[in-house]
C-alpha cells in the first residue's frame, strides 16, 4: 500500500487512546512532529475498538501493526506511514538467572515473535 505523511492527515477527525495511555502521547506527537495538533474525536485504549470505528468512517488513527494482526480490517485501509513513523520498544523483565528457565523460554519466543518486524 502506497505511505500517508502524517501531515496529509491534519484535517481529518482522529480515533486514538485515552490521555495517559503512553500511545495517546505516541500519536499526539507524531501529529506534532507533523506540524499540527489532532482533533480527537474519539477515544479508545482498545485498538479493535479503534479499527472499528475506522471502518465506520469516524476518522483516521495510528495504529501499531502488531496490533493488527489477526483483526478484521474490513472497511479500513491501512497504509505505512511516511518519513519518520513513530515508534515502540518492547521490553521483557525477568529475574536474574530465570531467563533460560524451561516455563520461561517458550513466553519470551513468542515475545520475539509477535514483536518481530512484519513483512
């Protein structure tokens, strides 16, 4: 899909999380960094709500792709943002020593995986 500059997106209506939720701070800033300030119209901390309301034409949204996955897109268009994305880093912690333990090694794998880039 063809890239959207966040700045082509200051005269639409915006769906993001609540204050708070650090992707609230995430989108608002990218907007920032895009020379406007979102007009928030909807709020939700849950990303199937927000695709939801997407496909409902109730305005745009950043959305992570990790969250996309396994969601049902109908109705949404999604498109990779231009220039510079905004972007999360995704920690595990875990007790001295413990990382290597049997119960343990399968979570952090899928850790791995669900945050491995997507192509």
């Amino acid at each position: 899909a063809a890239q959207v500059a966040v700045a082509d997106l200051a005269g639409d209506p915006w769906i993001g999380p609540y204050p708070g939720n650090p992707c609230h701070d995430v989108v608002v800033l990218a907007c920032e960094y895009a020379g406007f300030e979102p007009r928030l119209e909807h709020s939700s901390d849950d990303f199937r709500a927000v695709v939801s309301l997407a496909s409902a034409a109730a305005g745009v949204a950043l959305v992570p792709r990790s969250a996309l996955r396994d969601m049902d897109l109908t109705g949404v268009v999604v498109r990779p943002v231009d220039g510079v994305a905004p972007t999360r880093r995704v920690f595990a912690a875990v007790r001295r020593g413990a990382g290597d333990h049997p119960l343990l090694r399968p979570v952090l794998a899928a850790l791995r995986e669900a945050a491995a880039p997507q192509g």
